[in-house]
C-alpha cells in the first residue's frame, strides 16, 4: 500500500527556495500545522477543508506526489494549504522559524527495518531535537504507524527526548482529526492494530 516505499530521502535535492510563509497563505495569521511525508496528499487536503481555520504545509520527498498534490490543492481552491518537496531531516529548521509550528504530523513513515538504513528514519533524535526548535510552547506531535517495532522505537526516543511530554501514555486511543490515511483504512479493515503517538512540546 505504501507508494514506492524505501525512497532514499538522502537522494533528494535541498529546495532552490524557501517560501515566505506570510505570503503563501491567504491567512497567514492562522496556526501553521505540518504533515511531513504526505504521499498523494488525500490526508493533507481533507484536512485543509475540515479545519479552514488552521494553515497546513506539507513536505514530501517524491516529486510526482508534490505536483499531484499542487493539482488537487487548485482543483479545490484551497488557500490554507501548501505542499513542497524537501527532506525534513535536512531542511525543517531553513523552513521553519522557531517557535512558528502549532501541529506536527507523521502518518505511517517508512519503517526502514534493515539496521543500515536505520539513520533514514525520518522520527529519530537528531530531527526531534531540531523539531522541537520549530515548536510552539504545547504543540502537539502526531504520530500513527502500523508497524509495532517502530512504534516502539519512536515511543522510546519521544520518551528520552526532554522537549516533549506524552499525552496519551503510552499510545493514544484514537485518531484525533477524525480522517484515515489510505494505508490506515486498508488495516483497519483487516482488524490490524494502528499505533498512534501524541506528545505535547513541554
């Protein structure tokens, strides 16, 4: 289900520019969520409709879910919405003032299961530490993966990670914007457990 899974996101090329986030939103004043590795964008752009209210950019690392992605946001006018391509291991804190996040989301990631591929994992902590820079005081990080193994493997590190406090310890029950990813919906319908993290910057 997971489209062209293992995508190296070392391959990907820094962004020729960085936007002016006062000027991509039509109101820039609203609270700036993130999704990062949003696939085909189906979850970022329902998001964008049910929450008007909030501003959401989303980084992916595949070129051709970026422009699919460009085309739907048109396609449904959507001025609180905003895709580009960029590796958030590299790139989140050139992206990102300090303090200017209010919401983060990380919906299924890659598991990268072989050890020599580990450091590919886009939830580790080096990218928390930097995350936790681009946070608001109490901004929530929302985590969801079908992989038990590296939903252990994110708890622990959000764990030891002093920026962040476990809301829901240790997973949290629900989906907590009521949407369902593509890879989501397919387990849920086979009965497969869905892991979910949401921790609070402290």
């Amino acid at each position: 289900m997971r489209a062209h899974p293992h995508y190296n996101p070392f391959n990907v090329r820094e962004p020729a520019e960085y936007p002016d986030w006062t000027k991509v939103f039509a109101r820039p004043e609203q609270p700036l969520d993130l999704e990062i590795g949003f696939s085909t964008g189906r979850w970022l752009i329902q998001y964008a409709k049910n929450f008007p209210e909030r501003n959401i950019a989303g980084l992916e690392i595949r070129a051709k879910f970026i422009e699919y992605a460009r085309r739907r946001i048109a396609a449904e006018n959507l001025a609180n919405a905003y895709v580009l391509q960029a590796n958030a291991a590299t790139a989140l804190r050139r992206l990102f003032a300090p303090r200017s996040l209010s919401r983060v989301i990380v919906m299924f990631p890659d598991p990268w299961y072989k050890p020599r591929h580990l450091k590919r994992r886009v939830v580790n902590p080096q990218f928390l530490t930097e995350l936790a820079e681009c946070l608001r005081g109490g901004a929530e990080l929302h985590i969801a993966t079908d992989q038990q193994n590296l939903a252990a493997a994110m708890l622990a590190d959000l764990t030891a990670a002093p920026e962040y406090q476990n809301k829901h310890a240790p997973y949290a029950p629900e989906n907590f914007a009521g949407l369902t990813t593509d890879i989501e919906l397919y387990n849920t319908r086979r009965g497969r457990e869905i892991y979910r993290l949401v921790f609070v910057r402290r």
